[in-house]
C-alpha cells in the first residue's frame, strides 16, 4: 500500500478535515493521511471527544479505498488495531485487543480507532497515547507509551513505523478479509474463551466470547448456542 503523509500542526479533526477533502477532490488516493501535532475537536465513538495536546499523541486519519460490501468494512479497523498493536510489541509496550477495535496495556486503553463509512471507502481515525503524562483528565481508564515505558517518543518516528505494518495488515485485508487477520487478531484477545458481557445500548448480554466470524463478527455462546454480534462494547 502507497501511503501520502501530510502533517499539520493543528487540526480540529483529523477525520473531519479528510473527510471535507474528500468531498473536493473524489479520486483522492488510497493510502492518503492525514496527521496532526494538535487536534482541538477530536471525536471518539458514541459522540466522545478526543482531545490531543500538542505533541503529546499520534493522531491521525488514513483513507482506504475499497469496494467491499458494507459490512465487511468494519473489520478493516480491526485489522489496524492489530498493527498498532505489533508496532507496541516492537516497542516493547505489551498490547491486547478489545472487540470492536481498542487496543489495551494492562486493561487501559491506550489508543482508540473511529472509522467512518465515505464515499468510495472508509475513513479510518487513530488516536495513539505516546507522551500523554497522566489520564487523570481522561473519563476512562487510559494510559500511554510514556506511562507504560517511562520514555518519551518522537510520534513522527512512530507513524514511520507504523506504515509498513499497516500496509501488511490492511493488504492482507484487501486480499481476503477478517479471516487473513483473525488468527492475529485472536491471539491479542485475553478474554477469548471467558465470560463476558457486551453492551448494545441499554441491552446487555452475557455469554463465553468464543471467537470471531469471517467479518470480524464477535461470536457470543449463551446457553449452548453460538449467535453474531455485529454491535456493541465489551464491559469489563
Ligand atoms: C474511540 O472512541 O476510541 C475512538 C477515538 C478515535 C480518535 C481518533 S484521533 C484521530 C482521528 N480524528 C478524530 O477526530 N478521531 C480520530
């Protein structure tokens, strides 16, 4: 994959702004990205901010190209969480998955993924926690490369990083779906084969998470009987 890297020193949003020149310029390459040293009206899922202090986290937005069926997409962010995870490996910072598509040290969060659906493919936002101090200002338990490593790092180093593993992850997606990146991806999981409970609004079911389908799917038993689950969040 051919990635266009372009660096702004503050943004509102990173997904925002690609998405606004998208709309100008519809035959935008895949593999454009754009990356900002400050975001000042990031959003996370289910309407969160996600705030970037200057210089403190990598933050930035990736538009992939892609013919696949809709529902297929949503697992291309998966197959991102799991690069950003080996790139924390090779860190030396020991990564997990949470289902949809968080990656986790030691239960925290320490980055976060928006995708949203365009025109022609999908946006895919990435908020990695690298020199962030404290999460004390965070409404969730959060940490960062810093707080796990006690080192700081250059986030420009990191995205240079990063790009040849997602290339890896996102071609092996292109090629053949969930299913080419399950096998990682499942290997990132504690609670695989454990109780758990996942939300969906105000519904909660709780059942032994058994694996993931073809589209990254979560595959939940409850009495014996092993259904999708297409929505929702792991608590826990
Ligand atoms: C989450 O809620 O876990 C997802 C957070 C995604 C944040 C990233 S930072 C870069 C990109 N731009 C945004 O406005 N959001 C995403």
């Amino acid at each position: 994959m051919n990635f266009k890297t372009q660096w702004f020193d503050r943004l509102p949003s990173t997904n925002t702004f690609l998405k606004e020149r998208l709309e100008l310029e519809p035959a935008l390459s895949s593999g454009t990205i754009v990356a900002a040293r400050e975001q000042t009206q990031g959003r996370g899922r289910r309407e969160r901010e996600w705030l970037t202090a200057a210089n403190e986290n990598l933050t930035f937005s990736l538009f992939l190209r892609t013919v696949s069926k809709p529902w297929k997409i949503p697992s291309a962010t998966m197959a991102v969480a799991v690069a950003v995870s080996e790139l924390l490996d090779a860190e030396g910072v020991k990564a997990d998955l949470k289902w949809p598509n968080d990656v986790l040290v030691g239960g925290k969060k320490i980055c976060g993924i928006l995708s949203e659906a365009v025109s022609g493919g999908v946006i895919i936002g990435i908020g990695l926690n690298v020199n962030m101090g404290n999460a004390e200002h965070i409404d969730q338990p959060a940490t960062s490369v810093l707080m796990e490593s006690g080192e700081r790092r250059s986030i420009d180093d990191l995205l240079e990083k990063l790009l040849p593993i997602l290339s890896d992850r996102l071609g092996e997606w292109e090629q053949g779906g969930f299913s080419k990146v399950r096998k990682k991806w499942e290997q990132k999981v504690p609670t695989l084969g454990k109780t758990v409970k996942v939300r969906d609004g105000d519904a909660v079911r709780v059942g032994i998470l058994c694996g993931f389908g073809d589209d990254g799917e979560l595959l939940l038993e409850e009495q014996g009987v092993v259904s999708s689950v297409w929505a929702g969040d792991l608590e826990g």
